[in-house]
C-alpha cells in the first residue's frame, strides 16, 4: 500500500488536493505548510516517487487540485482528469504542462518565483568550479592511487557572459564579481540600474557577448519569447577553450543546436537541463568527453524546498478562495 499523508480526511466536503509524486526531502516542509489549507481544502500526499503516467492519474482521479513535483504533466494527463488547478512547483512551467491546452480547457497553472536564486546560482558556480578545477576526476584518481593530478583553469580575470540577467543572472554575477571575474550580460529589456548596482558591462548583440567571454552561462526563463532565442549561428560565436553552462532550460537553444556544437569536441561544457528528461545512457550528449552533466538538480535545496512548498500551497488555497497568487493561466 502506498504511504499516504492525509489532512483532514473526514472533511468531504471540502475540495481535495492531491500530490500525487513528491521527492522526500521535501515532505517535511510540505507537511508544514498543510496548515494553509485548514477549513479550505483537505490533501492527499503520496511519500513516494513515481513517474509512472497511470499511476499518476489513478492518484489524481479525484483530485480538485494537483500539485505538480518532479514529473512533466503532458497532454494525456491532462486529457484525463478533471482537476482545475495545477500547482507547479517550479518557476518555468511552460515545458511541464501545455498552458495553451489548459487556458482551453478553464484551468489554473500557477508556479513559484524566486525561490531558487541562490540554489540555481550556486549549482552554476559548482558546475564552473568542476569545469575549471576538475575536482570530481581528481578525487577519483587518488582514490585510484593515481597523484599526476590535472592543470586548473584559474577563474580570476577571466570574462563572464550571462544571457538571462534575471534573479539566478543576477546573483550569479554577484559571486562571479568576488571571484575577481569581469562579468558581462546580454542586454535584454534590463534596466540600466541593474547593471550598474551589480558593476556588469551591458552588451547589446549576443553573438559579442559570446565571442567575447571566457565562460557562457545561461540564465533566462523559459517563455515563448525566449524559447530558441539562443541560436546555432550565436553558438557559433564560441571560442575554442570557452566555457558553456546552462542551468536554466534546454528549450532556451534553438533545438539540436548545441548538440551538434558540442560535437566538435572544443567546448567544455556543464548542463543541468535537456531536451528529453531524464536523460538516458545512450543519448549522445552522454558520450562526448569532457561534458558535466547534472540531473536538472541545480534548483535542489533545502533553501529552495522552503519557498517551493509554500508558494504552491499558497497558490491552490488562494484559488479555493476566489483569489490570485502566481497564477500563470
């Protein structure tokens, strides 16, 4: 039998919220946020991970509100339930469910914001860091017995090129300048403020940015605006030697364009996001030399988990009450 959180399960006259896959570091600061729903709607957790779409649906079949951790909502999932608002425990939430399709069909999509500056920025500062230092190969050549150790990449003085100078861009380019680095941005609809405050140069054409710097990082939401906003004639502005990293979404690079410039073996480069998640073994980014690739974990915090889950709770008690909190659709 699965294992089952439950809040005010004798209260059937409220509606039902279900979270039908939740990841377990997470439970705990759900189950303390539950308190929201008191008098408003009573739930149902599944402490367990599935990402099993019949599973999923059989948990929902009652649901009057879902929300969404860890799995993509697709089409036949929607198709198949009667839920009205979808939670999604995330910022961009245009990959996980089809929000033309809800808009469609009268439901609400709600997401988070903000929640994961920090956690984003320092997963692309760990990716740079292991890019430039190598640390996981070191480990395991001394672990090995193996001491010929490998040559760094000194950070220090070198140009940082951000596309996306939202709050992840923002914050880390306020790391990057403690490094010593020279930080530079794409100029997209930023106030100049911004830019002076964080001491980041301004560049209006993308493919100078990118022949410019040293490391590459990406950091813009994904919209319909933005997504293939990075094309393969901008990824051909890459020097040999620079440094990719891409902790924001996948979708955000016109498809098969970095794939096919990674290829060429030149770039070395840290991902976190990917077309098709989970990535499987056989995909062919997993078999060119010298790429990190993380399992799109960058926004796992215990920091992040605080804001996720009250935000999502927040969001669905704000729909039981005629209200608006993050709403998307």
């Amino acid at each position: 039998m699965d294992d089952i959180y439950e809040t005010q399960p004798e209260r059937t006259d409220l509606p039902l919220v279900v979270v039908p896959v939740i990841i377990e570091s997470m439970i705990e600061s759900f189950e303390k946020n539950f308190e929201l729903f008191k008098d408003i709607a009573r739930v149902r957790m599944y402490k367990d991970f599935t990402l099993d779409e019949d599973t999923i649906v059989a948990r929902c079949a009652e649901a009057d509100a879902i929300i969404v951790i860890g799995f993509h909502c697709a089409d036949s999932i929607l198709d198949r339930l009667n839920a009205k608002c979808y939670a999604f425990g995330g910022t961009g939430v245009a990959n996980y469910i089809d929000l033309a399709k809800a808009k469609e069909r009268g439901i609400r999509v709600c997401n988070v914001v903000h929640y994961g500056d920090h956690a984003v920025a320092e997963h692309t500062i760990a990716l740079l860091m292991e890019l430039a230092r190598q640390v996981g190969k070191l480990d395991r050549q001394v672990k090995e017995g193996n001491w010929d150790g490998v040559d760094g990449y000194e950070l220090y003085g070198k140009k940082l090129g951000i596309i996306g100078l939202g709050g992840i861009g923002q914050t880390v380019a306020r790391i990057a300048g403690t490094l010593g680095m020279n930080v530079s941005a794409w100029n997209s609809h930023v106030p100049e403020q911004v830019f002076t405050d964080l001491n980041v140069t301004p560049v209006d054409d993308m493919n100078e940015l990118i022949a410019g710097s040293d490391v590459v990082s990406i950091h813009l939401p994904l919209l319909d605006s933005t997504k293939g906003i990075v094309t393969a004639q901008n990824l051909e502005a890459l020097k040999p030697g620079t440094m990719f990293i891409n902790t924001a979404r996948a979708e955000i690079i016109e498809s098969g364009a970095l794939l096919s410039r990674l290829q060429r073996g030149d770039i070395p480069a840290a991902l976190d996001v990917f077309d098709h998640e989970p990535l499987t073994a056989d995909d062919p980014l997993c078999s060119i030399p010298g790429i990190i690739l993380t399992p799109h974990t960058a926004w796992r915090t215990d920091g992040a988990y605080v804001g996720i889950t009250k935000q999502v709770v927040q969001s669905v008690a704000a729909y039981f009450k005629g209200e608006d909190f993050n709403v998307v659709v």
